[in-house]
C-alpha cells in the first residue's frame, strides 16, 4: 500500500474502535481508555506534525502523562525518523502486529451464527470468559458499545451457551474485523471460520466491497484462518513504549 494508502486505512481502524478519550495533536491521534488495548491507549502518528518531530513527541508524551497512562506510539508504513527518534527516547518496541486484507468475495452467512448490531450479553459473557484479565476486557467491551454503525456482531451458541464471537464496523468500502474469540474447549471445531464468513456476509449487505482485520504476527493459527477468506499483509506495525 501507499503511503497514503496506509494513512486512509489507519484512520478508517481507528473509528471503528472508539477509545473512551480521543484528542488530536495536529494530524496525529491521540487514544486513552485505561491502559490495556494497545490501539485504545496509543498515539497513531499519521502525517508530519508542525513544528517537528521531537516537540510532537514531547506533547504527546505530556498527554498521555497527564492521564496517568505510559507515553505510547502505534506508527504504521514508513516511520523510520520517528522510530530512530522513539529508540533515542527510551521506548520499548514490543508485540508485533499485521494489518490484513482482502476483497469480499460471495459469502453466506452460515445458519449456527446469530447476528446482531449490539454486542449484547452472550457476546460479552464470551468475551469475559476468553480473557484472563477482566479489566482489560471490561474496556474492550465499553468500546465495542461505542463502534459506529453500521456494524455487526456474531455469536454461536453451542448447547444453548454462547461460545465464539466477532464483530465488524463498516464504513463506506471497508469493513473491518474484530473482538473474535472463542471459549477453550471450542477451539479447532470451524467455530471461527463461520464467524468470519458470518462477519463478511453482513459487511457485504451492508455495502462494503473491502475487509480489513489486525492480528499479532506469532498467531500462525489466526493467520492462517484469514488467508482462507483471502487476507493477505499489507503492512506491519508494533507498538513502541515508554515505561
């Protein structure tokens, strides 16, 4: 992708998952919830920032400080300048991540999935019950309730009981995949295989041709579940962190 390419892209991600708190410094955003979710407690340095990059990264740092959050950048495509500048700093470079994606081909919803526009209480009993640490998945949720429609959220019950999830935010092209998550003891069954496919049946009704989703690069599993519905890499990011 172009850069601007990656810029439009990176922008379109970061309305579809709403931090509690958002700011701007110039053209970089500026994300703050409780400092858990990467993507919801980050700067996303998008564009050249006034005044140069130094002074850029010393507001942002104030920010995040002034909230009682560590200082943190997610830059995207080509950012050496700012990452020469992180490293000087003192950041630490940690969980490396893909952005994937895809065209949307023909796709059925398969009939075990319900969906849903709100991530109601089976989807959120999921989520809880897939996450070690609930306070960071009570953040995950409050975000999820903030996605901006149209949007879709898939659950599958199994039993009776709700057992794997997902959700999408469209907006105009894009669709963008999220929140999926199946309970241990369902896993390796195609339960997220038809979440997906679920996922991009209704991102397609709704109007969208394109599909994007981030998954960390040692996930071999997840990684190669998405090449399936056709997602290739289309840029890396990581995260850099000032303890």
């Amino acid at each position: 992708m172009t850069p601007g390419e990656i810029d439009a892209l990176e922008r379109i991600a970061d309305r579809a998952w709403l931090a509690a708190e958002r700011a701007t410094h110039g053209p970089w955003l500026l994300n703050a919830a409780d400092g858990w979710s990467g993507r919801l407690n980050a700067c996303w340095p998008l564009g050249t920032p006034e005044g140069g990059l130094e002074a850029a990264v010393e507001a942002v740092e104030a920010w995040y400080r002034d909230r009682s959050l560590k200082p943190q950048f997610k830059p995207a495509g080509e950012t050496e300048a700012l990452e020469a500048l992180l490293t000087r700093r003192g950041y630490r470079l940690h969980t490396p991540t893909q952005m994937m994606i895809a065209e949307i081909g023909a796709a059925g919803s398969p009939t075990r999935v319900r969906v849903a526009e709100e991530a109601d209480a089976a989807f959120e009993t999921v989520f809880l019950g897939a996450e070690e640490n609930a306070a960071d998945a009570a953040e995950r949720i409050a975000a999820f309730r903030r996605t901006p429609r149209p949007r879709v959220f898939a659950t599958i019950a199994l039993n009776g009981a709700p057992v794997a999830i997902g959700g999408c935010a469209v907006e105009g092209d894009w669709a963008g995949i999220f929140g999926m998550r199946t309970l241990a003891g369902h896993r390796r069954q195609g339960l997220a295989r038809d979440i997906v496919a679920a996922l991009l049946a209704g991102a397609k009704a709704a109007g969208a041709s394109r599909a994007y989703l981030q998954v960390e690069s040692p996930n071999a599993p997840a990684i190669a579940l998405y090449e399936g519905f056709g997602f290739r890499l289309a840029y890396p990011y990581r995260y850099w962190t000032l303890d």
